[in-house]
C-alpha cells in the first residue's frame, strides 16, 4: 500500500510525478522554445491533434467541405502534444494556454487581417457562425445547442482528466480518484441519454454544432476505444447515447474528420497532416 499522502504547507512541483505527460506539464504558461508556425495555402490554418477535442473541429471543417463551402478549405498541421509542440513561439502567439486546437483564419469577416481563435468550442461558434451552419435558425432550439455545447465544455474535464487520467494514465491505480470519477462520467452518461430518448441530437431534430463537440468524447467512449472503458463503465446501458453516437460515426464528414492529425494507432485511420 503507498504511503498516505501528506499535505505540505507550501506546495513545490515535483517534474518526476506526472505520470504518462509529466514530461510535458508544468506549473507556467508561455514558450519554451522559438519556432514559427508553418503556414499552408488555404483561407484557414489549423494547430492540432486528433484527440477528442481537436477532431470537433476537423469534423466541422469536413462538414462544412461537405457542403460545398469552399472557402473552409484547411491546412492542417500536427501539433504533437507529447512532444511538447504547444510550447513553441509560434503556438503560444496562436493560443496562450497552449492548448489545441487553435485556428487562424487569413480572412477573417471584419477585413482586419488575420484572426487566431483558441478553444475548440469557441472555434466551433466562430466557424458556425461564419458560414451560417450548424447552428439552428429556431430561436428555442438554437439555445439549446449552446447548453449542450457548453455542457459539454464543462462536463468533459471529469472525464478526460479525471477518469481518463487516473483510470488510463496515472503511474499508480488508485481506488478514490477513480470511484469518484467513474461515478461522474456514468451520471453525465445518464444526463445524455435521459435527453437522447426524447430527440435525435442534443439540440432538437436537427445536427448540430452541439453534437460535434459531444461525438469525439462520449460517442466515442460508448462505441469507440476512449480509454477502453466500455466494460468498465457498462456503457451497453445507454443505449440512447449509442443510437446517437452510431448516426454520427456514420456521416462520411465525421469519419474523415476523425482521421486528421492522427499518427498513432492502424495507418488507414491516419492523416498526419492535411494540406
């Protein structure tokens, strides 16, 4: 058994006790290193990876494509998280919590130059907006989508970094951390398909930019290979949530947009980068 925890008074960084990241993670924002972002041809510039919350946005990019939006045309660029690319110059001037995905958009509406955007759901209303898709014209159900959207952003971080972590990439299984979140992630399981029993998508009858935030998380932990948890977390239970996922992961858009940024895992799902 470890040996309990004892608080200190002042608490100092330990670079040693991070688990699978604890290369990456430290307690100060800004660059590490000088180094430029590159730069493709298209009107939008993409920095990213494809975990969940970067794939919102290149599902989005690929259903905006898929509609005949040319002016959505993307370069996509890796940046490997792993590696620590979110602490270059370049990036941290994209996105100073270097984090991803952070976009730049050459053209942006107002005629000013360029404009970076950071968040992905910020990145989701601002291209949504832009083009006048995926977000409802129906006063009530337009709302809706900004409370599931923004559901989502708050929810989330109990999944990915609390389950997900302790569960998946902690150096050490720890029994409290893991009941805690495992009880979190199957209530917000329960809060979706509760809402899913009553409608196709989470904002109505009508796909959204709500549903493209949610997919890449939850639809994958039900139907994918988030954290190999389906087992764990009895996901078979919310069947609502695993109609709903399926109907997204079959939309030719979401099954391409899924693939960009990604270099790890079988090769016919990758495209590293997209320019």
């Amino acid at each position: 058994m470890s040996k309990p925890y004892q608080l200190p008074k002042v608490w100092t960084w330990n670079a040693d006790n991070g688990g699978e990241f604890a290369n990456i993670n430290r307690p100060e924002a800004g660059a590490t290193f000088q180094q430029p972002l590159p730069r493709g041809k298209h009107p939008l510039q993409l920095y990213s990876m494809g975990t969940p919350n970067g794939v919102k946005v290149t599902i989005l990019l690929e259903e905006l494509l898929a509609l005949g939006e040319s002016a959505a045309e993307y370069d996509a660029f890796l940046i490997n998280i792993t590696e620590g690319d979110q602490f270059s110059s370049g990036f941290v001037d994209a996105n100073p919590n270097s984090k991803i995905p952070a976009l730049i958009d050459t053209q942006a509406s107002d005629g000013q130059g360029e404009l970076a955007v950071f968040e992905s759901a910020a990145i989701l209303l601002y291209l949504g907006e832009k083009f006048q898709q995926f977000i409802p014209t129906d006063f009530r159900q337009r709302q809706a989508m900004h409370n599931w959207l923004f559901w989502q952003m708050a929810s989330t971080p109990f999944l990915g970094g609390g389950f997900g972590h302790f569960y998946a990439y902690a150096p050490e299984k720890f029994e409290y951390p893991i009941d805690r979140y495992s009880m979190e992630v199957k209530r917000q399981l329960d809060v979706l398909d509760k809402h899913l029993a009553k409608q196709a998508y989470l904002a109505g009858d009508q796909y959204s930019l709500a549903d493209m935030a949610t997919y890449p998380w939850y639809g994958e932990l039900v139907i994918g290979s988030l954290y190999q948890a389906q087992t764990f977390l009895s996901v078979d239970q919310y069947q609502h949530v695993k109609r709903w996922a399926e109907s997204i992961a079959a939309r030719p858009a979401v099954q391409l947009g899924r693939k960009i940024n990604v270099f790890w895992g079988d090769e016919a799902e990758q495209i590293r980068e997209r320019h």
